[in-house]
C-alpha cells in the first residue's frame, strides 16, 4: 500500500498556486498534512481563508469521494465529514491534468493526544458521540471503512470528534475499498471486509485500543486471544469490556445497538457508586461538585452543547 501511496502522490513545494481551471479560484499551497492511497492532501490558502485541499491524477477515484462528501453533508442534523468547499481540475502542464477538491479545515488535535491531556472520561464520551455518528452513516447507506485514530480529531468549543478522511467510505455492501490493517478485523481473523456496520464497529474498538497502546500491537499466533488480552489489561476500558468484547466478535448489528448497550453500562456503574459516595458524606459534610457522578455529567454536558452547534 506504501508504494500505491508513492504513485498517487503528487509533491508539491510551499508556495505553489493551483489554478483551477472551471471555477478560476486560486490556492496557494501552505504545507503539506497527509497522503492516502488515493491522493494527496495540503493545507491551502484561499483569499485569507485556510482549507484543505486533496489533489491526485485518479480522476474516477476522486469522484466518487466528492460524492461520499455530498451525501455527508445530506445527513441531516449531522455534520459527520468537513464541509466540501470547491471541486476542479488544475492543469500543470499543457499534456498534465491533476483533479483536486477543497475541503473545511478543521483545526483541532488527535483524539488520542486530547485523551492524554484530558483525561480518560472522555473516552465513553467520545465512544457514545463516534457512535451515534455512525448510526447516521450506516442509516444514510455508507461504511466509513478506514476508521482510525489518524482520520478523527477533536475541536474544541465544545470538545466534538470530527471525521477528516472520508477515503475509504465505502457503500454498504460491496468490498471495503482502502483500510489501515491494525483496524481491520480481516487482518485479525474476526470477519470479513464486506462493508457493513459491524466493519466499523471492530475498528471503532482498534481506535480505542490504540489510545492504550500507542505502539500498537502484533496479532501473535492466536489474534482473537492477543485482542481479548490487550483489551482485559487495560484499567481505563474495564467498565466497558463486555461490549467492546462483543464488538470485537461481530456480535452488533448496528451502531445504536452497541450505543444502548454502552449507556446502560455507564448508567449502571454511576448508579453503583452513589451509596457509596452517600455513606462517605454521611457526617452530613457537603459532597463537592467534582464528586458528583463525572462520567454522565460530562456525557450530558457534550449533549446539550451538541445541540447549539450549527
């Protein structure tokens, strides 16, 4: 895949300006920012105004992701991928053709890093919010396909996890069409690559996972026990275990599914922890508001704040 990567690529220096040759916009190019197996994607500069902008000579291949981002931006209520902002040509040459389109750029900083800084009760947050988005997804007919940590970042204002990759969306049914194989249940031996729900599911556990094990992991001799290991070791995802288990073996049919599950869990466990903290206040000493019940609070908040979003 690194060397389909190389052919597509095309390198372009700091300062280059694309012209595109229908809509007559100029991008002045910034810097680079990723490379898929498809194309190409740089940070441009349109009249004062940054944006994202993915060139490549696949022409076909660069169709179909500008109609994955249209049908995006149909799902109502949600703003699952970045805003499509332009789609061109740019002629380098006269016997040269690249097609390019133009995206929103979406500052902010990887989910796992904003993990770390944060702390890990954001982790069910983003689990139930990643969730619900790819409930929209799969009701809308796609598979997102390539789900992994490099294609999610968090913006602030508040905290939101956004799609910035939508290569690998994949219509439900055919074959998935670009994937990462640590998040790929074909490579651990737990299914197929046929896009359904259930793809996404797995890899949306494997995203989690590489938060706790930035390193990543081989599958060993026996990939399904290696997984259930990785899994049980870690402390921070033992709450959660029996329904990320149950998404690593394919047992969800779909995203609300997994999502009803996960609120039951973490509504089950807030409600352990409350005669416990009655007992601790008993001498009838105020309870501070940080030890109230964190996860839900937190979780209520993100929900509530989603609402005003644009």
């Amino acid at each position: 895949m690194d060397q389909a990567w190389k052919k597509q690529g095309i390198n372009l220096k700091p300062g280059t300006v694309i012209h595109g040759k229908w809509h007559q916009n100029r991008y002045v190019i910034k810097r680079k920012i990723g490379q898929g197996a498809i194309g190409t994607v740089y940070l441009c500069d349109c009249n004062g105004q940054y944006g994202a902008l993915k060139i490549s000579k696949n022409a076909t291949s660069m169709t179909v992701e500008v109609n994955v981002l249209k049908s995006l931006e149909k799902v109502q209520g949600n703003c699952l991928g970045p805003s499509l902002l332009d789609v061109d040509d740019w002629e380098m040459s006269p016997n040269s053709k690249c097609s390019f389109y133009v995206m929103e750029y979406l500052q902010g900083e990887p989910i796992t890093r904003f993990i770390s800084r944060h702390g890990h009760e954001w982790t069910p947050i983003f689990m139930l919010q990643l969730l619900d988005d790819l409930e929209h997804l799969h009701q809308a007919g796609w598979v997102f396909g390539d789900f992994k940590s490099e294609n999610l970042i968090v913006i602030p204002h508040p905290p939101t996890v956004r799609w910035i990759d939508v290569g690998g969306t994949t219509q439900i049914g055919r074959a998935i069409k670009e994937y990462t194989e640590f998040y790929d249940r074909g490579y651990w031996g737990l299914g197929s690559r046929k896009a359904e729900p259930s793809y996404d599911l797995f890899a949306l556990v494997m995203v989690f996972l590489n938060i706790y094990y930035p390193k990543r992991f081989e599958k060993g001799a026996n990939p399904k026990a290696t997984l259930l290991k990785k899994l049980n070791d870690v402390r921070q995802l033992r709450g959660y275990k029996e329904c990320l288990k149950k998404a690593l073996l394919g047992g969800y049919q779909s995203s609300a599914d997994m999502r009803r599950d996960l609120m039951n869990t973490i509504n089950a466990a807030e409600h352990r922890k409350r005669p416990k903290r009655r007992s601790r206040y008993a001498n009838g000493a105020r309870a501070p508001l940080a030890e109230g019940s964190g996860i839900i609070l937190a979780a209520l908040f993100y929900y509530l704040s989603s609402l005003m979003l644009p």
